[in-house]
C-alpha cells in the first residue's frame, strides 16, 4: 500500500470536511472529478510527487533548524527567516494537501498543485535573489526547494498526468482555460 492510499484509508472519516475544504480551494470546478483506474500510470507520478514533497518539508525543517541553532550560538537571524521557513512548511503542506486530493482524481487539486509548482518557484528565485534579505545558507535552501517543485511542475505536466487530466470543458464546448 502506497503512502498516498494509507494516508486515504486513515482520513476517510473526515472526507465531509475535505469536501468542504475541496469546495472552497476548487469553486466552480470542486465537484470534477476524473476517474483515475482508466489511467494507472498516474500512480507512479503521484507517489514521486509525494516523494519530492516529502523532501520539501525536511528542507522546510532543516532551514528552521538551523535558524535555531544559529540563533542559539548568538548569530541572530533575520525576520526573513523565520517567516520564510514558517511559510515553506505551510506552502508545502498545502502542496501536499492538493498532491493528496489529485491521487484521489479530484481536477481542482491537480490544477491548483500545477499552478503552484509553476509559480512558486520562480516567485522564490526572484526574492533569493533581493540582495542581503538572507543568509547564504537561507539563499541555498529557496534554491534547493525551487529546484525540487519544478520537478513537481515537471511530473504534472507530462504526457501522462495531461491525458488523465483533460482541461474542462464549458457547456457550449469551448475549453476552459479555468483548469489551466
């Protein structure tokens, strides 16, 4: 049993709040769901999502304890660190929340989890790049995470994860550049 399908059984209980939760991250498009059996290959994709993810939170960790033991040997941090490490945790439980709902076929999730992966990285190259805002080591740890989400970016966006997830399409059948 992969990570991604234990950590399914273990939170069926609580599907009516992630419904909700599904209703507000997804809108319009939170009730599409695609049917994952027709397209087995995608579990493959999901579980190195998972994966990347997963060595996400250990940068996310890392970073913060390093600002720890810094910071306790008398080399104070900058603010920026600290929220930037808080807000690395918080994007990638966010992340993995949306990978989790896409393995389960949900459409809003995949889209959300590929526009992120696209955006956030270069969002954090651009501020690595803001001269003195941090360390070396902090500069080190947004490239080390941009690097790892574009490979999540990477995975979304091949031929497989495409197939299973076609873009919508409205009624009048025109597609919908929501799903984008």
């Amino acid at each position: 049993m992969s990570p991604l399908e234990l950590a399914t059984r273990l939170l069926r209980p609580f599907e009516p709040l992630f419904l909700r939760i599904d209703r507000l991250g997804g809108g319009r498009i939170a009730g599409r769901r695609v049917d994952l059996a027709q397209h087995p290959k995608t579990r493959r994709g999901f579980d190195g999502i998972l994966w990347i993810l997963a060595a996400e939170i250990l940068v996310g960790v890392a970073a913060i304890i390093i600002a720890i033991v810094l910071t306790a040997n008398r080399i104070p941090q900058p603010w920026a660190v600290w929220f930037r490490g808080i807000a690395v945790l918080a994007i990638t439980a966010t992340l993995l929340y949306f990978a989790w709902r896409a393995s389960l076929g949900w459409y809003w999730a995949y889209s959300r989890l590929r526009l992120f992966s696209r955006i956030f990285p270069v969002v954090t190259l651009v501020i690595a790049a803001i001269p003195g805002l941090y360390p070396l080591w902090m500069t080190i740890e947004q490239i080390v995470f941009s690097l790892l989400l574009i490979g999540v970016g990477d995975i979304l966006t091949g031929d497989v994860m495409r197939e299973a997830f076609p873009r919508p399409v409205k009624p009048g059948g025109a597609v919908n550049s929501e799903g984008a």
